[in-house]
C-alpha cells in the first residue's frame, strides 16, 4: 500500500517545502518526517519521498542508507545508542555494550521480541567529557555504571 502522511504531517511538509530553495534539498528532512510516522523507511517511503522530490529511488536510498539515524528496516519503539568511540571506549563502553545485550536479550542491531527496543552502537555523540555515555531515545545518559545502565533499561522497558 502506497505511503501517505497523515492531514498534521501534511501540514508540516507545505512548512519544510517552504523553508527550501528548491525540493531536491528537502530530501533529509521529508525522510524525517515519513520516519516519524512509520518508525522506518519502507519501500514504500523512498518511493513517496522520492515523488515528492521529483528524484529517483535509488538518489532516496542512497542518502537513506547512509545515515545511521534512519531505519531501512522495521525496528523497535525505543532506541538505545551506546557510544563506543575512543572516551567511551577506554571508559568501558564495550562492557556496557555486552551488558545491554544480555539484559535485552539482543545482539547490536537486534530488537527484542516484543518490539519495544532496538539496540545500537555510535560513534562519538559529542559528549566525551561525561564518557561513557548512551543515547536512549533523545536523552543522553552520561557517566554510566552497569548499575545505571540497569535503572535506564528496566524503566524502558515499564515505559
Ligand atoms: S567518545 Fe563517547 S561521546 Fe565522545
């Protein structure tokens, strides 16, 4: 079934349009917006961004695929991003990494069963100085503990 933004989401895209010289550089911000409605880009969404662009699918997956914060396949409702760059790293980030898989159940790149969580690495999120670090969501978590990093999962996964 073809792809279509909801009568709200419509309204946003006359916004991001206007804000744009020409369509073409919309390209990052309508793939946003059909992600946020669908939780990934689906054929389904390359081919209406790709429309609405005036541009080929294959222009529409290639930027799709190479930014790590879109999802080119079904994920889970909750994102964990743990920072594994060289502050996290030597702060034991692959601990906390190897921690978070166990308690999820999941390898990196996995969602749970139940949907509700997909776990990934990143690299530096900026926050270098609070190492290590995760992103859940929007929200950074910063000088973490395993046990930390215990209190953050077990309140996703209630949530
Ligand atoms: S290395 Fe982890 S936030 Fe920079």
């Amino acid at each position: 079934m073809a792809f279509q933004l909801t009568p709200e989401r419509e309204q946003e895209l006359a916004e991001i349009f206007a804000r744009y010289p020409n369509k073409m550089a919309a390209c990052l911000p309508l793939l946003h917006l059909a992600q946020e409605q669908h939780g990934w880009v689906s054929d389904e969404v390359v081919t209406w961004v790709a429309e609405k662009l005036d541009v080929s699918t294959a222009h529409v997956f290639g930027v799709a695929t190479f930014y790590s914060l879109y999802h080119t396949h079904p994920v889970g409702k909750h994102h964990v991003w743990v920072c594994r760059t060289l502050s996290c790293a030597l702060h034991g980030a692959d601990d906390i990494v190897k921690h978070c898989e166990k308690r999820l159940g999941i390898h990196v790149g996995e969602t749970t069963a139940d949907g509700a969580v997909t776990l990934h690495t990143a690299e530096c999120l900026a926050s270098c100085g609070t190492a290590p670090m995760m992103q859940i969501d929007r929200e950074y978590h910063e000088n973490l503990t395993l046990a930390k990093v215990d209190v953050l999962l077990d309140r996703l996964r209630k949530s």
